[in-house]
C-alpha cells in the first residue's frame, strides 16, 4: 500500500523531464518584462544581434555597461553597422519587413527623394584629358 502512495522514481523523472523542456520552450518565446530604459534598449539591441549577427548576443551585457546613460547612442551605432534605419523599433517583426530583403530599393533616398546616378568628372581616368 506504500507504494501506491509515492510516484514510481522512473514516471516522476519522466514527466519532470517533459515540464523541464516544455518551460524551455515557453520562455523562449515569452515575452520579455521591460522595466527600465536600460531594459528596453537592451532588448532593442539584442533583436538587431539576433536577426543580423547572433554571435554577438554574449556581447550586449557588456556594451551595455559601455555605453550606460548613452543606450540610444549604442542602438544607433549597431543600427548604422547593419545598415538599419535607428528611427524604427527591430524588437517588432513588422520593423524587419523592408529589412530582409536580399537587396534594398535603392530608388529613393531617406528623406524619399529619387537619387540620380553620379555625374562624371570630365575626361578619362582619374580626370585626365581623354
């Protein structure tokens, strides 16, 4: 009758086993609680290392401390590096949709306004009469 009352030692383990991984899974894909400025940067930053460089993801702590009070100036330069536009927000998947294509429009500039190619300096090479 004892026994009837504890689990069986190899069901416990199994079904720890599948809480253990089933956790894994959800925090995963839990959101993150964003408290501070610091933490919302920080998530920020993470988002742009994930989709573009994830092996500096062990790196964010770090820089984090660097540039402490200056988290803005940090996202700015990893947005600049990866040649992401700072004025959007890459935690959100809807801020990656222009982002993952293979190449970007090149028809228009920032401030929307159609580039022209450049014009060429007059003669051949290096400016040199042709």
């Amino acid at each position: 009758q004892e026994s009837k009352a504890t689990p069986e030692p190899e069901r416990a383990g199994k079904a720890v086993d599948a809480n253990i991984d089933g956790g894994q899974e959800e925090a995963a894909q839990a959101p993150i609680k964003v408290e501070t400025k610091e933490d919302f940067w920080k998530v920020q930053v993470e988002a742009i290392y994930r989709k573009r460089n994830p092996y500096k993801l062990g790196e964010v702590p770090g820089l984090m401390e660097k540039y402490k009070g200056k988290e803005m100036q940090l996202y700015c330069k990893v947005c600049k590096r990866y040649d992401l536009d700072p004025k959007k927000l890459y935690a959100s998947e809807d801020a990656w949709a222009d982002e993952d294509k293979d190449v970007k429009d090149d028809d228009a500039d920032a401030d929307g306004n159609t580039t022209a190619p450049p014009a060429q300096a007059p003669g051949g090479l290096l400016g040199a009469p042709a």
